[in-house]
C-alpha cells in the first residue's frame, strides 16, 4: 500500500509539476509576444526611396512600431529619393550594399539574385503565406527561392479626372474603352483637351501600353509577355498598340500637343490637369497621383478631382484587372535582426500603420478596407485586394536594360511611338530587338 | 616713339565741364548696356529666388512673374519648412566639415608640391610636372567604383574625411598646376639671397613663398571650395549617413510630385555661403588667379 | 626655371630628399585617388559587363562605342560643344571684362555675372529648365516671345475653336460652310473647341434667325452643351458668339460683305444680289497665339543646354581676364593711344596679343571641362531628349550606373573620353614648354 501511495504521489508530483511548468512555460511565451523581444539585437541599414515630403515620415512610423517590440534593434533609414537605383548598383558593384533596400523593379531583383548578392528570406515564406495570396509571393520568387517581400503596392489601372471639366462637357465616367473615346471627343468639343500625358517620363507610356494590353488580351497573355515568352513583334502587341494610337495620336485632344506630351513629366501632367482653370481633363497613372494633386494644386476631392478604374476593353473576368506596381524589400545580408523585421513587415500590424495615413496600398489581405482614411483613398487601394486578377507592372519586370533606362529600352522607344503613332511594325521591331538583345544577357 | 599729336586729348583734372560731358556721353552707352546685360544675367537667378517664395501650387499654374501682379501670393513657409528640419543643419554642418577640410588640404599639399616644381632641382622634375597637370583629364566618373572597392578595405567609406580626401586628390592637379605657376614669377632674387643666408627649403616656404603667394592661394581657395560645396555624385556614392547638403536636397525629392518647393529654397540656402565665399576674397580671386600667365 | 643650387646646400641625395618631402604627400593621394583607379578603368574596360576575371571581351566594348546609336550621338554632341563653348565664353568674357574697365560699379557687375557659378549644377538645370518651358503662361523665355508676338501678330478670339459639322471646312485658316447660300436663306456656322471662360461676357443665347428676303442671315455659335448635344442644331443651353466677323464670299471666294455678330450670334448680310454664296469667319479669328518655342524639344535641345552652360562659366572667364587686363602695363596701351590709334586698333592690336596668354588659359580650361560636362545635362535635359542631347560623360554615367549596370563598357567610355582631353593636354604642355 505505501509503494503504491508513493508512485501515485510522485506521478501526481510529478504531472503537477510538469503541468506548472507548462503553465509557466506558457505564460512566459504569450507574455514573450504581448512585451519586448530583448533577445534579438542588432543595427539594420535601410535604404529607401521616400523622402520626407513623400513617405518616409509614415514608413518611419512602422519602424518605430517595429523598435517597440525589439528594443535592442535599430533599424537607420536613408532616404535615397530617385537616386535609388545608381547609388545601389555602385553600393553593390563595390560591396558595401545596405542591409536591406526597397526596389521597385522585379527585374533588377532577378538580376541581383542571379549574381548572388541577395540573401533569400525564405524565413518569412510561412509569414507570407499567412497574409499574401500565392501571387505575391512569386513576384518575389527568383529561381525556386524568396528573394523579396512586396510591402507596398500601387494600382496602377486608375484614371484621375478634372470634376468641373467633366461636369462642363457633360460626361460621367466611362466605363468601356469606345466610351472613353466618345467621351473624349465630347470634352474636345467643350473646349477643354482631354488627355494630359506626361511623356518626359517613359513609364506613363509603358503604363498606358499594359493597361490596354491586359484588358484587350487579359491576364494570360500579358504574363506571357511580360517573360518574354511572346515577341514584341506579336500581333497581339500591334493591335494594343493600335488602341494605343487612337489615344496618343489625337494630338488636339492632348494639352500641349505631342510636342507637350514629349516635354511634360509625369508631375508637371498632373498639375495641368488639375489646375484652375483646367488644361485638360484626364490623367491616366495610379494611386500616387493624388498625393501630387494635394501638394502641387489647390484641387479638392470629390468636387476638384476624382477617380475611376480604368475602361474596359474586352469583356470578360479580366474586364477588370489590376496592374500594380511596388515595392519590394530584399536583404543583403542575413541575421536575427534582420529576420524579425522582414517577419514584422509582412504583417498586416506593420501596413495598417501606413494604410491609415493614406498614400499606401497593399497586398495584405488581413488589411481591412476600412482602415484607408477617405474614400477615394479607398476606391484606388481597395481594388488591389478585390480584383479578380492582379498582374505586376510588365516594364518593371523586364531586365532593367530594356524595363527600366531612362531614355531607351521600353521607355524610350514609347516616348519614340508617341512621336509618331502611325509606325507601329517598326516600333515593334525595335522593342523586340532590344528586349531580346536585354534578355540575352 | 614719334611724339605726334595726341589724338586723344586726356583732360587734366578740374578740367571743363564739356569735357566732363563728353565723358559721361561715352560711358553711358557702355553704361546703359552693361545694366541690361547684368540685369538679363540674373533673370534666371531671380526667377529661383521667386519660384522658392510662392507656394507649390502657384509654381505649377503659372510663371514666376505672376509675383508682380499678385504679390500676396509670396510667403516665407518654403523656407521655414525646411529650418524646421533638423536635417538641414547637420546637413549644412557636414558640407562646411568636408569643403573646408578639403580646401585646406588642396592648398597645402598643391603649395608644397607647387614649389617643389618651381624652384627644386632635381632630375625628372619636368616629366613630373606635366604627368602630374596630365591628370587634370582624368573624369570623376572614372574613379568611382574603383575608390568604392578601395575605401571598403580601409574604411573610409561614409566618412566625411573619406568624401574630403576624395575632392582633395582630384583638386590637386589644377592646384599644383595654379601655384607652381605663380611661385615660377616671385622675384629670383629673394629666394636666392635667403638661400645664401642659409635659410633651409622650410624655413624659406614658411617664411617666404606662404606670404608672398597669398592671392593665388586664395583665389585656389576660392575655386576649390566652391566646387567641392556644390558636388552631388561624389557624397552621394561614398556617404551613407553622411550626407552633406547637395545630398540632403536630393534626398528630399518626393518620388512622385513637382519638389520645386523645397529644391528652390534650398538651393538659394545652400547658395549663400559660397557666395559670401566670393565676395570675402574678391580682391585676392582678382590678382591671383592669373599669376604667371602674364608675366 | 628654377635656380641652380648655391653653394652651401646639400649634395644630390639632399635634393632628392627634399624634393621628396614637399612632393610626397600631393604624389601619394595622386598615385591612389587618381593613378589607379585610371588604370584599373583602363584594364577593366577590356572586361565584360559585370564580371571582372574571368570575363576578357577584348575590344568589344570598345566597338559597342562606335557602333551603339546613342554613343556615336554623344561623341557628335561633345564636338558641338567644344566647336562652340569655349569660343562663345572666351570672347563673352572679354567683352565683358573690357566693358567693366570702364565703370565704377564693375564688382556688382562682376558679382551678378559670376552668381551663376556658385549654384550647384542641379540648382542651375532646375532653373533653366523653368525658364525654357513651352507653355508661354510657365516659361519666361517663351513668356516674352508671346508679349513679342502679341504685338506683331495678335491672337484671334476663338483659337481654339472647331467646325461642329463637317460643312463647315478649314480653308486657308478660315472656316468656310460650304453649302451654298442665296439670298434669303440661312447660314448655321457652329463651332466647338471653345472653353467657357473664352465665351465674350455678351453672350446670350443663341437663335436661329428667320429667314428674310433678299438677306443673308444665320448664326454663328458655341454648338456644345454638357453631354455634346445635336452638332448643327441651335439648342437651348448654347450660347451666341457675338462680337465675330463673319464673311459672305462670292462663288470666286471673294469677300464681298462682311458684318459682326450680335450677342445671341446673329447676323445679317442686307441686300445681297441673287447668285451663290458661302458664309465664312475669316482667318484672324482663329489666329493662333504664340505657342512657344519647344526649347526642351529635339531640335533646340543642344543650343538650349550651351545657353545655360555658357551663362554659367562666362563669369569664370570674365573674372580670369579682367584679372589679366588688370595686370597689364598701362604704358603700352598709352604709347597705342598717344601714337594716334582708335579704341577699337587699339583694343585688337594691342590687347588682345597682350592678353593672349590668358586667353589661352580660359579657352583649354573649358575646352576639358566641355568635354567632360556631365551636370547640367543630366538636370536640364527631359529624358524624352537625352538620347538627343547625350554627352559622353552622361552616357558613361547611364550605361555604367544605370538599369544594366554595364561596367565594361562604361570604363571604355571614360577611357575614351580620357584619350579625348590627351590632345588638349598636348596642347598645354606645349604652352607650359614655351613658357620654359
């Protein structure tokens, strides 16, 4: 009887025992996630775009979010402005790179990667899986392994317009493509040119060229394209183009004419759409139009300017599709640190902080629609989640020889095209000839 | 020289008062051009100043002209936006550290070497000299990724002594070039008869050269840090945390907007001290940069 | 020249190490900051794109140089450049510095010249780059042409304006209907493409008028309202174009009345003989205003940027010849007077040789800075012009730093820009062996 006795005694001793140390094992765990991580430790050097007057406060928001929960990390962002891609190339080529950096081109991150100087993440891959779609994880994917984490997006499938401009010549947003050019003519009538194209910049061309591309022909093929598994010298590509011209050849409906269209930027389009009285009407390019319009021009929302997705062109589910674009965060090196910021970022706590303060769109589905703080904010940044397709910014996909120079490759032979609309074979032969001549390498 | 008649009377002075008029009567169409030439020159300049006191969206809809019709319209807010940032400061604080530290250097490495090249004997001094004004061709561009690879090892990089000692070399050919040629005109004589007395190569640099080289050294000065005040592409490459105030301005670009109302007023900002700079040693810019090409 | 060693210094060892410590240390940042990376761009440029051992192309990159549109542009510019700038500054600053001679405000003169070389580069494209905007109401330059223009050639009221029915055809500048009208019948001229606020404040609505016997009569109006309305119908919401002159033109297209609309944009050509006739706007109506000069566009792109540079530097050469001119014997210049010479003989046969050699100083310097500019291209020119205004230093800066990243290639451009400054280096030594 005493053995027994002293077996249950000890076995119950003994599942006490356990059983408190797993109460405290468990309350020193959640208390783990509730208080400061003191274990990790560690300076990060961050490179990125934003400035002060364009991101860098509400980005730096988000660190401080993140130096809350890992005191012993500092994380030192530099604002780089659009200086960006030359200073990382000398930084890598040189070896002294950043510990992470922000690229927005998928294509220089494949070309990085290729030549190993990336450190893969694949740390956050179940933290990704969590909260992205598959998708976004591929955009980030290079030869099998997670390279980068798209923190930020931008809908690019949007179309910012002059309200009273549009009131005066009596149209409402068009919803289809043939609308749209209906439309046009009719805002022509009223006296105001309806299109406001800054081509000094390359990429408002490329932007314009894969909005019509993908709802002519769809996801499917726009990827297709997009890796270069199509010829630039598709017919797919000359009927785009064709649509293409039916927008940037109606040279009086432009402000400035093609002449203008040439010698205005992408911020100089926007203040002569949006200025009093108007020069034009429209602006085609993304979410980030409206910060230039608040700070550039005294236009107000919902009664100065406004927004809709841009027209369809083929019905059809990808009727509605959303090109976006983005920035993508890499790392060069690898260490505790470094891994739990990644994990922070990719975690909806980490993109509400700057959803909330409007300017940000994301791919993080747990981000509530609710958190955007007005409601065009919302109608722009919403969409990236609700879409039924999402495809990435093609020009950015391509290597950066032919996506991504300024004055050549894609961007310069469209500011060539909008010279002269009319020569579209042999705008394709050049863009073929580049992209494979860029691919090769 | 045949003493013919003065074709040109020279006037003694007190002298009449026509002759007094046909004076003012030729100048003033010098006058009178030379104000609308200067005037013209600093249209752009007043065209900066005015874009960095009107507010964003005045710049984008119309000319800066629009000042004299509206003058209401200008505000000082540009400029206090950018005060209120602490960044500014360091900023100004880390280019005065790298100009001055690299300007200081120029000068006295180029003066020693300057006048090694002009009045020491010693074989190759020639083939030396002109390999050293060679370099004057070599482009900045050049340099970089090399010296990138090169500061790494030694850590140098983002440093303001690795960013001055970068503007230091590639100042020096012009230096060396600009003093060596000014010490070859100082009067034989002086350095001949220190020498006798026995004075050594050092004393006699101290002593001598330093004093009497002065406005070309100034003038060297001058040049040397306005150009090292105004480089964007060499801090932007080897500084990371620093950041002197051409790379501040970049770096407050917005990534997507007109900036044109913090590039304005920072550039007027950073545009003072070198012209303080200027005006300070006009006298010594004015004697010495010639020194030697007019003998 | 330097003096030969009296007696009393050190042997030649003495020299050497005397020598050696004023030269050392300007040689040692020299040999590190400026030797080797030449030479290691020098041999990297025989290397590929991004690796270095390992990955020899010989001269192909070399041939990408010459062959590659974009360079060969470049290289064509840079000529350009060196043909004109170095002239052009030269020859500003001496009239500059010889004009200040006479004036007692030369250092204000001096100062407002020489401002433009203590702004940053960026600072200076930026500015320059307002100034030559196209749009009259933004850029100054063009601001003036249209003030210019405006006096000479004044705008028409309705620039902007469009036939709202295809009757209604352009033919010389003035829109013609090109139905016939005869006496007694009316003539509907609508016209689109006009903004609100370009409407005369007069305006009323517009009418259709009732035809009258013997008269020409008709209308001529803003045939828009919101939506775009029926083009050619005279609807309730559009407005009259008062204040027009409308034309009647016979079958020979000859004008032979003419008259002005009235604030609903009714007109009335009074007894008009039988026969066919078609109701026109003349021309001035529709007379463009200035546009602007596309300073930013292809074709003025080049001589745009040698303003600006020049603006810059005349001040460099300003300042370094008023110096020389300073430093002249006054004597020479009276002996030139005294002798019976004019301002002008003068000024070329005596002070220009005398200034020769800082002339010369001022020309080379800009000839090498000319051929490696970099800046002001870089933030003056828009991108959709670069590949027109490319220099070599931007296209070295572009391929090498940019998208591609393409090192090899790049070091050869900066070698070949190097062997580009070597004979302006000739030229100097053998001003410097002449001095000697």
């Amino acid at each position: 009887m005493t053995r027994t006795r002293i077996v249950v005694v000890a076995v119950a001793a003994i599942a006490t025992a356990l059983f408190v140390a797993g109460l405290a094992g468990a309350r020193t765990s959640s208390s783990t996630k509730a208080h400061q991580n003191q274990a990790v430790s560690g300076t990060i050097t961050f490179d990125g775009i934003w400035t002060s007057s364009s991101g860098q406060v509400q980005f730096q928001d988000v660190i401080n979010a993140f130096q809350k929960l890992y005191p012993k990390v500092h994380v030192h962002y530099k604002p780089v402005g659009n200086n960006l891609p030359t200073v990382l190339t000398t930084a890598v080529a040189g070896g002294h790179p950043p510990d992470m950096a922000d690229i927005a081109q998928p294509g220089t991150i494949a070309q990085f990667a290729k030549e190993g100087k990336l450190k893969p993440i694949t740390y956050a891959k179940s933290t990704m899986a969590k909260y992205f779609a598959p998708a976004w994880a591929s955009l980030g994917t290079f030869s099998g392994k997670l390279y980068a984490l798209p923190f930020k997006a931008a809908n690019k499938s949007v179309v910012w317009y002059n309200v009273p401009a549009f009131t005066a010549a009596g149209v409402t947003p068009p919803k289809t493509f043939a609308q749209l050019l209906k439309d046009a003519q009719t805002i022509k009538s009223s006296g105001t040119p309806a299109y406001s194209i800054g081509g000094s910049d390359g990429w408002t061309l490329t932007d314009m060229f894969e909005n019509i591309y993908l709802r002519t022909f769809g996801a499917a093929k726009y990827d297709q394209l997009s890796q270069h598994k199509i010829k630039w010298t598709d017919p797919s590509v000359t009927t785009a183009l064709k649509t293409m011209a039916k927008i940037v050849g109606d040279t009086s409906n432009i402000y400035g004419g093609t002449s203008g269209a040439l010698q205005y930027g992408f911020n100089d389009s926007v203040t002569n759409a949006f200025s009093s009285p108007a020069k034009a009407a429209m602006v085609f390019e993304a979410d980030f139009v409206g910060g230039v319009i608040t700070s550039s021009t005294k236009a107000k929302p919902k009664t100065g300017f406004n927004t809709f997705t841009w027209p369809s062109i083929t019905p059809g589910p990808d009727a509605s599709a959303v090109e976006i674009a983005g920035d993508l965060f890499v790392t060069f090196r690898d260490n505790p640190a470094i891994e739990a910021f990644v994990k922070y970022l990719a975690t909806p706590q980490a993109a509400e902080i700057w959803a909330k303060q409007g300017g940000f769109g994301t791919g993080n589905h747990n981000v509530p629609a609710s958190i955007y703080p007005d409601p065009i904010t919302r109608a722009t940044e919403a969409p990236i989640l609700t879409a039924k397709s999402v495809v990435f910014d093609m020009s950015d996909n391509q290597p950066p020889a032919f996506g991504a120079t300024t004055g050549s490759g894609e961007w310069g032979l469209f500011q060539t095209f909008l010279k002269d609309p009319t020569n579209i074979s042999g705008i394709q032969q050049q863009l073929e000839a580049a992209a494979a001549a860029a691919y090769k390498k | 020289m045949a003493a013919a008649a003065p074709a040109i009377e020279i006037p003694a002075p007190g002298d009449a008062t026509s002759a007094r008029i046909l004076r003012a009567i030729t100048r003033t169409p010098i006058n009178i051009v030379l104000v609308a030439l200067g005037a013209a020159w600093l249209v752009p300049t007043i065209g900066l100043f005015i874009t960095s006191i009107l507010p964003a969206s005045a710049d984008a809809s119309k000319g800066w002209w629009q000042i004299f019709s509206h003058p209401s319209l200008a505000t000082w807010s540009n400029y206090n936006a950018l005060f209120h940032n602490s960044g500014l400061i360091t900023a100004l604080k880390t280019t005065a550290y790298i100009a001055v530290g690299n300007t200081l250097l120029v000068v006295i490495l180029g003066a020693l070497a300057g006048y090694a090249f002009a009045w020491l004997d010693f074989p190759g001094r020639d083939w030396l000299f002109i390999g050293v004004i060679g370099l004057l061709v070599v482009p900045l561009q050049m340099a970089l990724i090399p010296m990138f690879k090169l500061y790494d090892t030694f850590g140098l990089f983002d440093t303001w002594y690795g960013i001055a000692l970068f503007h230091t070399a590639f100042g020096l050919p012009f230096a060396v070039f600009l003093l060596r040629n000014f010490f070859v005109g100082l009067p034989k004589d002086i350095l001949e008869s220190a020498r006798i007395d026995g004075a050594n190569e050092i004393v006699i640099f101290v002593r001598l050269i330093l004093p009497l080289g002065l406005p070309a050294i100034a003038s060297l000065a001058i040049f040397q840090f306005l150009w090292t005040w105004n480089d964007l592409l060499v801090a932007l490459t080897f500084g990371q945390n620093t950041t002197p105030i051409t790379v501040w301005i970049a770096g407050q670009l917005r990534e997507f907007g007109t900036s044109i109302d913090i590039i304005a007023p920072a550039s007027f900002i950073s545009l003072v001290i070198p012209l303080c700079v200027f005006l300070a040693f006009q006298r010594y810019f004015v004697q010495g940069l010639l020194a030697g090409s007019v003998k | 020249m330097a003096a030969p060693p009296p007696t009393g210094q050190p042997g030649r060892l003495g020299r050497y190490l005397v020598g050696a410590f004023f030269l050392a240390p300007a040689l040692f940042m020299l040999a590190v900051w400026m030797v080797y990376p030449a030479v290691y761009t020098i041999i990297r440029s025989f290397f590929g794109p991004t690796g270095f051992i390992g990955h020899w192309v010989g001269i192909a990159n070399y041939k990408t140089l010459f062959t590659t549109a974009t360079l060969t542009t470049a290289i064509k510019n840079n000529a350009i450049w060196v043909a004109v700038v170095p002239a052009m500054v030269t020859a500003v600053g001496l009239v500059f510095a010889v004009l200040t001679e006479r004036i007692r405000w030369a250092v204000a003169f001096k100062t407002a010249v020489f401002l433009p070389m203590a702004i940053s580069a960026f600072a200076t494209g930026v500015t320059w780059r307002i100034m030559y905007q196209q749009d009259p109401n933004l850029g100054a330059i063009n601001a003036l042409g249209k003030v210019i223009s405006g006096a000479f050639s004044p705008a028409g009221v309705l620039s902007t304006a469009l036939p709202s029915t295809p009757s209604i055809q352009s033919s010389a500048g003035a829109l013609v209907l090109k139905t016939p009208t005869h006496p007694g019948g009316v003539a509907l001229l609508g016209l689109t493409g006009i903004a609100p606020d370009q409407v005369p404040k007069n305006a009323a609505q517009a009418v259709k008028p009732a035809p009258k016997p013997g008269d020409v009569v008709g209308t001529v109006w803003r045939d828009f309202k919101p939506g775009g309305g029926k083009a050619g119908v005279v609807e309730t919401g559009e407005l009259g174009l008062p204040g027009v002159t409308v034309e009647l033109r016979n079958a020979a297209g000859k004008t032979i009345q003419s008259t002005k609309s009235k604030p609903d944009g009714t007109f009335d050509f009074v007894k008009v003989p039988a026969g066919t006739y078609n109701a026109a706007i003349g021309a001035q109506t529709f007379a463009k205003p200035f546009g602007g000069f596309a300073w930013l566009g292809p074709n003025l792109i080049v001589p745009s940027l040698l303003i600006a540079y020049i603006w810059i530097w005349a001040g460099f050469a300003m300042v370094v010849i008023g110096a020389g001119l300073a430093a002249m014997p006054r004597d020479v210049l009276e002996a030139a007077r005294t002798d019976g010479a004019t301002e002008w003989q003068t000024f070329r046969r005596v002070t220009v040789p005398l200034l020769m050699p800082v002339l010369s100083v001022v020309f080379v310097t800009m000839i090498i800075n000319v051929l490696k500019v970099f800046d002001i291209v870089y933030a003056l020119a828009p991108e959709s012009e670069y590949a027109k205004a490319n220099v070599i230093a931007l296209a070295m800066y572009f391929t090498a730093f940019q998208g591609a990243g393409n090192f090899g290639v790049g070091s050869a451009i900066a070698v070949f820009l190097f062997l580009l400054v070597i004979p302006v280096l000739a030229l100097n030594v053998r001003r410097f062996k002449r001095e000697a």
